[in-house]
C-alpha cells in the first residue's frame, strides 16, 4: 500500500512538475513575444503616381536619403537614419491587388521632429517652398509649420517643447 501511495506521490509531483513547467514555458514565450514587440520598427508606405516627383522632394528638399530604390519601389531615410518611409508606384504587376491603387491625397500627415524647427524653416522657405502653415507656437509650448509634398500629404515639422523638469 505504501509503494501504492508513493507512486501517486510521485506521479502527482511529476504532473505538478510538468505544470509548474509548462507556465514557465508559456511565460517565457510571452515574454520573448513582449520583447520582439520592443524591436518593433514602422516604415509608412504611400502608394504614388507621382514617383519622381516625391523622390526628389524628399531626397532635394528635406534631405532624406536612399535606402533602397527599383523601378516601382523608392525606400527613404531621414539624414538622421531614424525612421523611413516608402513609396511605391500604383498598379504594378509585382504587387498584390492590395497595394494597387494609388493614394487619393486626402486623410494622411506626416509629423518630422527636428531640434531647431526655425533653421528648418528658414532652409525652406529659401528653397521657395510653399508653407502651408507658417511657423508658430502653440499653447502647449511645441513651436511648428506645415508644407504639403507632392502627393497631398500634410507634413507637420515641429520642434516638440521640453517637459518642464528639463527647463
């Protein structure tokens, strides 16, 4: 009987083992799930007949560099390398129905943070570009101006205020 006792013993112990194992297991997935989610990374895509034209915008204008260019497929940094944004012709056989159509120019804005929105401002409007808000402050304290791409897309450069403690 005692033999009897100590198997079930056992066997409760290995079930609560391989319990206690699985959720360490499940856990760690989660964890190693969260972690990818750091190291997630976002890149815009427009969807663009005015391909040359939005090239040299980005490359000429606010100079962005190229990270990766074909026929149909145009990939963008900015000087800085911290963020990229796509491009990509309408229509184009490679590409599933999904990524067809063109963008419709409305709906969409871009937001480029930069450290002294003044300077930036001073660069463009030399260039003769249109601004399409001119340069102000807010109440909240970020200071900005709008221009429009070729594409009809709102960008917003601003340079954000400090939080207070860094005053």
């Amino acid at each position: 009987m005692t033999n009897l006792f100590l198997l079930k013993k056992q066997g409760i112990m290995k079930s609560l083992l391989i319990s206690i194992f699985m959720v360490l297991a499940t856990l760690a997935c989660a964890q190693s799930d969260h972690q990818n989610l750091k190291t997630m990374k976002l890149n815009a895509g427009i969807i663009t007949e005015k391909f040359s034209e939005t090239k040299k915008f980005y490359t000429d204008t606010l100079g962005f560099g190229i990270t990766f260019e074909n026929e149909f497929y145009l990939l963008l940094h900015t000087p800085n390398h911290q963020a990229e944004i796509s491009f990509l012709k309408p229509n184009h056989p490679t590409q599933k129905p999904i990524f067809q159509p063109a963008f419709n120019g409305k709906g969409v804005y871009l937001t480029i943070e930069v450290d002294n929105v003044d300077e930036m401002y001073s660069q463009l409007k030399n260039k003769g570009l249109s601004i399409e808000i001119e340069l102000r402050d807010e109440p909240w304290g970020d200071r900005h101006f709008a221009i429009v791409d070729p594409n009809g897309i709102g960008i917003d450069i601003v340079t954000y205020a400090a939080p207070e403690e860094e005053k």
